[in-house]
C-alpha cells in the first residue's frame, strides 16, 4: 500500500474527469430470463412479460456449461435466439463475462497477485476469460453494446485482489476497445454492497474500489490503457446495493451509498463516469411482500433522482433460489396469478 501511495500522488493531480457510458433517463429494469443450465432459451411469451411489465433493460449473464465448457456454436445459436427475442420485444441488453463464462478455480483467479506475490495481478485465467469476452462482445456487436466484467468481486464466493481485478478490467478494455475496437462499454463488475455491519462506506465498497484503482496505478495496468486510450479501463462503475435486507429502506440511506462510491472513483479523475446499479433487492420472506415493495420504490426514486446512476436492474424477475422476485417460483409469469402483487406493482409503476 505504500507503493499505491507513491504512485497515486504523482498520477492523481494530472487527470480529469472523462465521460464513460452516459446516464440516460430511462435506462432501468431488472435481471432476466437467461439460457438454462440445460441449455434451452426462454420462450418468447415469457421475454415478453418482462416488456410489459416495464423493463427496458435486462442484464443477461453468458455461461457456457450447458455447451461444453466453451464458447461453441451451440452457445452463440442459443444465445442470439435470446437476445434477438429480448431486442423483438423492445428491451435491451446488458451482458455479463464472469466465472460461469470461463469456468476455473479461485486459486487461478488470483494467481499472480500484487497483495500476495507482487506480480501486476494479470493470470492465464484473466487472458482467457477476456479472450472470450471480445469473442462474445464481437458476436453481438450492434444487438448488445453493454458488457459488465466479473460479479462482485469483493463478494467471498467471487473474490478477486484488486490487482487481480485492475488486471482483468484492463485485459478486458484492451482485447475488446484496443486490439479489436469492438463498439461495447465495459462495465465494472457490481461491487457487492451491505448494511449487516452498519451504514458506512467500506460496506459500499467504496474501499475495494479504491484499492482497485490504486493497484492498477502501482502494478501499471491501468497505466498501460491509460497511455493508449487517455483514460483507465472501464466505462461505468457497477454497484450492488442490498442495503436494509431485513427491513425498510429510506432514500438518504441509498444515496449516501451512491455517494461513497462515486468519492471513490473521482478520487482518480473518474467522477464523470456514471454507476450502473446491476444488482439490488429484498427477499419476502426476510421483509414481507408490502417492506419488498415499499423498498424497491424507494430504491428506484434514489437511482431516478441521483446525478450518479445511469442504469438500475432489480434483482430478479423470479422467486427461485431466494425469494427476491416479483413473480412467484413454480408458474408461468404470464399468468397474471403468478405476480406478487405488491412488489409487481412497485416494479411497474418505478421503472420508468
């Protein structure tokens, strides 16, 4: 962390703010129907009810599981059925590269670590997974312009050091936007937020971003795209907010966590890059199906009115691991008995 500081006092005062992907009004809806872990694609009924219940925007994750393992032909067939029935229906879609794109272990995730070996945090792992990334940004370039880069990342299960992190965002932007300029905006993966331990910054994770800038800076990463595009390599900063997941929500308790974040970020001459809200939401069974609603209107008038947010996906459409949907798990969403009313009804009348 000494050599972050060094590095930061010589290179923070020579940047200023650039633009990235643009706020614009209108840009929210919620995670959706994906391809199976079988391999099949929604049907288009079901694309559809999404559309009508006012989602403008889908987050779509890629995984290759179900196709062996690779991107294949089979996975590009299923999903451009998906993403051409999303694009029928009026909605858009923002993608996601993660470890369900390129399976592996945690170990080669982060080999090669600034934190634990001094290495600059780039691995084979991170070569190949933003490899495929531009592969697939390739592919559907023109239906889906929007790609987010790892989920939650300071989040146990998906944890990555910062340099690790810096490092694949930096592969990434230069394997999509510099070898091959692909026209898509890199999105940095939602960074997992939460209010177990209190309301505060670090639980925004306004820390790990930070260190993710700093370590980029330090091992020279960020530097390399920097000198070759003008600006550090990513577009937009994701966000996950689960703040209050056993209670109600007030709008300053929201905003005060958008604004720890966006501190984060303009610390580096970033400010002028929106967040992307990828991930937020309440389990029923946790707050009750009227607290659900009531905090997913909340949520949704702090992403509208903040100067910070240019994109908000509730998370999710449907009750099926835990129970944050606004569908019930077991039946057909176009069946109007499948709603959950009230957390329906907040979605619908908050989206917009």
């Amino acid at each position: 962390m000494r050599v972050y500081a060094v590095v930061l006092a010589a290179l923070v005062m020579l940047l200023v703010p650039v633009g990235g992907a643009e706020a614009q009004p209108g840009r929210m809806g919620i995670n959706g129907l994906t391809v199976g872990d079988d391999g099949s694609v929604p049907d288009r009924g079901s694309i559809g009810a999404l559309a009508a219940a006012g989602a403008g925007w889908v987050r779509v994750e890629f995984k290759t599981d179900p196709f062996g393992g690779s991107d294949s032909p089979a996975f590009y067939q299923a999903y451009d059925e998906l993403i051409d029935a999303y694009r029928a229906a009026g909605v858009e879609v923002l993608g996601l590269v993660d470890n369900v794109t390129l399976a592996s272990s945690p170990d080669r995730w982060r080999d090669n670590a600034y934190e634990t070996t001094g290495g600059n945090g780039n691995n084979d792992y991170i070569r190949g997974l933003a490899t495929m990334a531009a592969r697939i940004a390739a592919h559907f370039q023109g239906r889906m312009r929007y790609l987010e880069v790892w989920n939650e990342p300071n989040a146990p299960n998906t944890f990555l050091h910062p340099s690790n992190f810096a490092a694949m965002l930096t592969e990434t932007y230069a394997m999509t936007k510099i070898y091959n300029q692909i026209d898509v905006e890199l999105v940095s993966g939602g960074l997992h937020a939460h209010s177990i331990n209190g309301l505060n910054c670090d639980s925004a994770g306004a820390e790990y971003l930070r260190q993710t800038y700093a370590a980029g800076i330090a091992t020279g990463t960020f530097g390399w795209a920097r000198d070759r595009t003008g600006r550090w390599p990513l577009d937009a900063v994701g966000h996950h907010p689960y703040l209050r997941h056993d209670g109600s929500l007030s709008a300053d308790e929201m905003h005060s966590y958008l604004e720890c974040l966006h501190q984060a970020y303009a610390q580096f001459g970033d400010g002028g890059k929106p967040i992307w809200v990828t991930e937020f939401g309440w389990r029923s069974d946790y707050v009750g199906e009227t607290v659900q609603a009531s905090n997913i209107r909340t949520a949704f008038d702090a992403f509208h009115t903040s100067p910070y947010v240019g994109m908000a996906l509730l998370f999710t459409h449907v009750d099926f691991f835990e129970p944050y949907g606004i569908w019930y798990a077991g039946c057909d969403i176009n069946d109007a008995d499948c709603r959950k009313p009230e957390p329906y009804a907040a979605f619908t009348e908050s989206v917009g």
